[in-house]
C-alpha cells in the first residue's frame, strides 16, 4: 500500500505478524501451545487490518505468543519481529 495514508507501525506490526504465522505453520513439530500462538497470531493480524489496534490487547497477545512458542528457538526471530512491532506503539495510556 505505497503512498497510501496507512500507519506504518500497523503495516509493519501486519509483516511481522504475516511472517510469524507462515513460520509458525511450516514448523514441522507440534507443541502443547502451538494453537493458543496461532490464535493470537490470527487475532493480531486482524488488529493490523482493522486500524490501529488496542495496545492492552497487542501486548496480550504478545504474552501469550511468547509463552507459547518462546521455547521454539527456530521461531525466536521472528516473534522478535513481533515484539519489535508491537513495541512501535509505545506504552497504553493510563487512567
């Protein structure tokens, strides 16, 4: 989406997550985890489609992700990626 008026910490947060999932799904073993990662992966994409996402939620998510997958060291950069992207949107405004 060149030149258009989209955030690019959602088109960035959008290829990280895109990234993570198809690794996610190439990855040949199976873990106790692995659908709790895939949700959230979903939940996450649809965040980056919808607008800017809800920060309490995207950090969500990434805890969950990290607790389900964080063990799967072939995974660990890519769900860097992620926290890279999600870290874009800076801290949840309080009160």
């Amino acid at each position: 989406m060149t030149g258009s008026d989209e955030d690019p910490r959602v088109t960035e947060l959008r290829t990280a997550v895109s990234r993570l999932r198809r690794e996610l799904a190439a990855h040949p073993a199976e873990f106790p985890d692995r659908g709790i990662a895939e949700d959230e992966l979903a939940a996450l994409a649809a965040m980056a489609v919808s607008g800017v996402p809800e920060i309490p939620r995207l950090r969500r998510s990434l805890l969950l992700i990290a607790g389900s997958i964080g063990s799967v060291s072939a995974l660990a950069p890519g769900l860097a990626e992620v926290r890279s992207a999600v870290e874009l949107f800076g801290e949840p405004r309080r009160g």
